[in-house]
C-alpha cells in the first residue's frame, strides 16, 4: 500500500511541477504575464474613465440643480428695471432726405447711441 502511494504520487501529471505561466509566444514573442499585465491596466483604465464620467454626471446634475433652484427665485423683471433705472440711453439720430439723378426721394441716416450711468 505503500507503494501505491509512492506510485501515485510520481507518476500521475497532476503531481508534476507545474509550468510557468509568463511563457513565450512563439508568434509574437511576447509573454502571458505582459498580456495579463496589459489586460489589467485596460481594465484599471476603463474603470477610472467609468468612474469619471459617473463624477461628472452627478456634477453636471447637482449644478443644473442648482442653477435651475435659483433662476426659480430669480425675479428677472425686477432685475431689469434695476439695471435699466441706473443708466441714461442717449439716441442722436439725423435723417436727410436727397433726391437722386432719376428724380426719387432716397433717405440718408446718421446715428450715435451713448450709454452714461445715471447720476
């Protein structure tokens, strides 16, 4: 019985040392262990654009929140006038009238527009 367990345990494939996984390529010269390598960081890289594209969409929804909480609140009516009220608009428009060789009334315009804080 003993024999037998000495048999088995020489013998058998299973019990052979087993072979190592960075073996060459004959194709491509390259290893297994720089594939897995290469594989893991395809994988690691993948996960953090993942990872980022998720950051910015909950960015992008928190500040539309946001943005879209105070446009809400926002009375833009009030806001005008406000601005509006603290300026002068000063318009200056000339506008001649010239008759032309074929006898037809053509208008000419001049303008200058000036926007001054209010005093």
């Amino acid at each position: 019985m003993a024999e037998d367990a000495n048999k088995g345990a020489t013998d058998g494939p299973e019990d052979s040392a087993p072979e190592a996984v960075g073996g060459e390529d004959e194709a491509t010269g390259r290893t297994e262990d720089r594939s897995g390598i290469s594989d893991f960081v395809r994988r690691a890289v993948s996960a953090g654009v993942g990872a980022a594209s998720r950051s910015k969409d909950d960015i992008m929804r928190v500040a539309a929140g946001e943005v879209r909480t105070w446009l809400e609140h926002l009375n833009f009516n009030d806001e005008v006038v406000k601005a509006l009220s603290k300026m002068v608009i000063e318009v200056k428009t000339e506008i001649r009238f010239r008759t032309t060789e074929e006898g037809k009334l053509v208008p000419e315009t001049s303008n200058d527009v000036k926007v001054k804080p209010s005093r």
